[in-house]
C-alpha cells in the first residue's frame, strides 16, 4: 500500500502537518567571527570571570582556530578544559557529512552516547532520524550533527554555562569547517551556546535567527519531544521552515 507524505508523518506521530507563514521576522546576532577570546558577547555564559574554565578556553581559543579535522578531533579527544573530563567514558565529537547542507546541534552527550561515542544514538536520536528522513535527508548524507559540549554532564543533565564556554571553540570550529548552509538548534542549551541567548524557546520559534550570516533556526530537543508528544508537530514546523529557509536562499 502506498501511503502519502501526510500519512506517512502521522504515522511516524509527526503529524497533524502545519501549514507556515509566507514572511518570519529576521533577527540577527551579532556573534564573533572567530573563536578568539570572547568579550561582551559571551558574557552570559561565563561563570566567574578569570575562573579555571574560562583561562583554559581562552588559552586554547587561538590554536583551535586553525586546527583541521583530524587535529581538531585529537584535541577534542583528549580536552581537559573543564570538569566534565574526569568522568567521560569518551568525548562525542560529532558525525556526518564534513561538508554538509545541515548543522544539527544538541546540548550534550547522554549515556548511550558516551559509551558509543557518537550523538544521538538513543531514543531521541532514533526520533531525529525519522524527522530527518521525513524531510529527505539522513545522517551522514548533507548532514552532521553536534552538540554545545562534547562531554556528558553528569545525570545527563543540562551542560551549564562555564561548560559550555570551554566547548564553544571545538563547536566553531566545527562550524567554519562545515560551512553549513543552515544550521537547527536543538534545545534551549545550543541556543545559549551559539547565539548568547537566554530566551524561551517558544519566543524564539519561527523566526529566522543567523550566526555569521549562516540561517540559524530554533526548535525542541528531540529527548524533550518523547516527554512531551504533542509538542512533535511545532518541531516539523519548525523543520519545514528551516527547508524553506535553505531554498529560498538559493543553497538547497
């Protein structure tokens, strides 16, 4: 039997489909360019200024910033920048396509994704591979997917700001390597990450966000959609909105 699109989603329980608005507001950020030592802008995501976290991440921030990808992955492997070293089984790098069309970013590893050492590898990241094959694409083909800290937090917890800050010069520099054509992130974490923002992510929604001129479009983590099903249908929104995004801009 063949099913349509319509039927199809809904049986992956992404439906009902919503229809979009032609026009969203744009909103840019005004984010650094590179991952050099970080002023004003990620201010929020500091502890304590001067603290052991932030010295490391600074002092790393310079030779990150021209580091390949093996090179890049090594110091990724072995990084001690913060806390969350000590009890890693492994660092999660990330995994995909080097030179993708789509950036997904995640907040941080859990324990299925610690042990296996690529993310989203549990329910939630079974849960992106059928958005992502609704949507034509699949992991490994025009997408790679990342997360704001390369280290679990323990309990699986929300990575917290100093973390945070110690990892964003791997997540930049996975960034200008990539050179996404659109980038989705996933959860209020990779929000306050890539764009220094500490707003709802309902706030956030439908709205056309950029970092260094890339589209950055806002939507649910996948973990927090399997708590919180009818919450499915505003991610495929959202996901068709970040498509609609990519063509218009004459990328897709």
């Amino acid at each position: 039997m063949s099913l349509t699109r319509e039927q199809m989603l809904i049986e992956m329980g992404l439906g009902p489909i919503w229809r979009l608005r032609e026009t969203s507001p744009v909103i840019t950020r005004d984010v650094p360019v590179t991952s050099s030592v970080h002023t004003d802008s990620a201010a929020p995501l500091v502890q304590v200024a001067g603290s052991p976290v932030q010295q490391k991440s600074a002092m790393s921030n310079v030779a990150v910033d021209a580091l390949d990808w093996p090179e890049l992955q090594h110091q990724v492997a072995s990084c001690q920048a913060c806390p969350l070293c000590k009890q890693r089984k492994q660092a999660v790098f990330g995994v995909g396509d080097q030179q993708a069309d789509w950036l997904f970013i995640g907040e941080g590893p859990g324990a299925d994704e610690d042990v296996q050492g690529e993310p989203f590898v549990g329910q939630a990241g079974k849960l992106l591979d059928n958005m992502l094959a609704a949507l034509d694409i699949a992991r490994g083909e025009k997408v790679y997917i990342a997360n704001a800290v390369k280290c679990r937090p323990p309990g699986n917890r929300t990575p917290e700001a100093a973390e945070m800050s110690a990892c964003r010069p791997y997540l930049e520099r996975q960034i200008a390597l990539i050179k996404p054509k659109i980038i989705v992130l996933l959860g209020k974490a990779a929000v306050h990450s890539l764009l220094h923002e500490d707003k709802t992510l309902g706030g956030m929604r439908g709205q056309r966000h950029e970092y260094q001129g890339i589209p950055v479009v806002v939507t649910y983590h996948p973990a927090y959609l399997l708590r919180n099903l009818p919450e499915k249908a505003k991610a495929w929104e959202d996901l068709l909105f970040a498509r609609r995004l990519l063509r218009e801009s004459g990328k897709a």
